[in-house]
C-alpha cells in the first residue's frame, strides 16, 4: 500500500516539472497541496515503521505490550482516516495554475 503512495508522489513530482517548465505559474499553484501530500505519505512511512516495530514488541513480549498496541491502532487509525487525505490534495495539486490565476489584478481591489 504504501510502496503505491510513493510511486504516486514520485509521478505527480515529474507531472508539476513537466507543467512547470510549460508554465512557472504551475509550481507555485501546486507547491502547498504538493507538501501536504508529501508530508502524509512521510508521516505513513514512519507509523508503518512503528507498527512493524511495535508488532515485534508485542510478538517478543517485551516492555509494555499495551504501549505497542496502542501504537499498531494509532497507525491504523492513520493509514485509515488521514492518509486518504492525499487524493484531495492531488486532485487540487493537479488542477494546474489556470484557476488561481485566471481573475485580473485589478478585481483584487474591490474597495477601490
């Protein structure tokens, strides 16, 4: 599962560049959902890291087997509930600049 998530992130990182050099503007219209993206999939890689550890743990009864296992559920409930939060970000990431920048300078201000 995670292994697809990297090879996710690797092709949506060639996909900016490529757009990018097209237009610059579409590096800056991806770069926060873009680290948003990025920073889940590295949080996923460090709770499976836990998960496999905490399972050793538990397997070897050593230390406070109720710690591990409350770390193999807090890394489901991850995986489970937050890292799906990725598909949001790269439907957004990959809408490309055109709709940020689309509206004139000059409706920024109203007021005036």
């Amino acid at each position: 599962m995670l292994k697809s998530y990297k090879d996710d992130w690797l092709e949506l990182s060639l996909k900016i560049g490529e757009k990018a050099m097209q237009n610059p503007d579409e590096a800056g219209a991806a770069a926060v959902d873009y680290l948003m993206y990025s920073g889940y999939v590295t949080l996923a890689y460090f709770w499976a890291r836990m998960a496999v550890l905490a399972r050793q743990k538990i397997e070897a009864a050593e230390g406070d087997t109720a710690f591990y296992h409350a770390k193999v559920m807090t890394a489901r409930f991850y995986f489970d509930r937050l890292l799906p939060r990725t598909l949001a970000h790269k439907q957004a990431l990959m809408s490309g600049a055109e709709n940020l920048m689309e509206m004139p300078e000059a409706l920024f201000d109203v007021a005036g």
